[in-house]
C-alpha cells in the first residue's frame, strides 16, 4: 500500500476527495490516573486534526513512529481524533494514520521534542 504525504488544504476551497487527510497535530504531556499499586505514570495526549476520520468497520489506527496511539477516539464532525501515547516519540517520527487496507496517511512534519508541551 502506498503513503500519501499529505498537506493543509485551503477550507475555501470545495475539497470533497474521501481519503483521509492529515492537516496538523499537537502533544501535550499528561498524568494518567493511578494504577492498581497508586503509581501515576506520565504519558502523551496527541490530539491529530484534519478530514474523513471515519469509524467504519475496518479499524482507524493511528501511530507515532512504531507506537501506536492507545484509547483512540473519533470526533463526531470526523474532523480529528485523540488518544494517549504511554512513551515520549523518537525524534524525527512520523505521524501515519491507517484505515485497513484501505488509505494510510503521514503528515509531512516530522516529531520534535520541543512540540511537546511539558506539564510545569
């Protein structure tokens, strides 16, 4: 299967292509609640904006690198998703959403630690 690299598209204009399509995404780093021992552990929320992130029978997936995003969760306009990266992505990961066998996507910008907000 190919990987489209894909860019912002100008919202004026009447884009109605189906395939989905990566405009930005942003990382903030959050505290997950306690475990079964009280242990807080740090993780990664990653919020992915664009179009046509469909929840259709084959599954969305969502990676950051080689990890996958975990708890994946498909705004209702279809326009992003969010879920939780358990570890703090490579430098230079790429950002690729994969729908099946269907359409796989990577944003063009690649990961750099200084994107990730840090809690104070």
């Amino acid at each position: 299967m190919d990987i489209r690299i894909t860019y912002a598209i100008d919202p004026k204009l009447n884009h109605d292509c189906d395939k989905i399509h990566i405009d930005s995404y942003e990382m903030q780093e959050v505290v997950l609640p306690p475990d079964r021992q009280g242990v807080r552990q740090k993780a990664i929320h990653i919020v992915v904006h664009g179009r046509n992130f469909k929840a259709v029978a084959q599954p969305l997936r969502v990676m950051v690198g080689k990890e996958q995003v975990q708890f994946l969760r498909i705004a209702p306009d279809e326009r992003s998703v969010e879920g939780i990266l358990t570890h703090i992505p490579e430098e230079g990961a790429t950002v690729d959403m994969i729908l099946g066998d269907q359409d796989h996507a990577r944003h063009p910008a690649t990961f750099k630690r200084e994107m990730l907000r840090r809690i104070k």
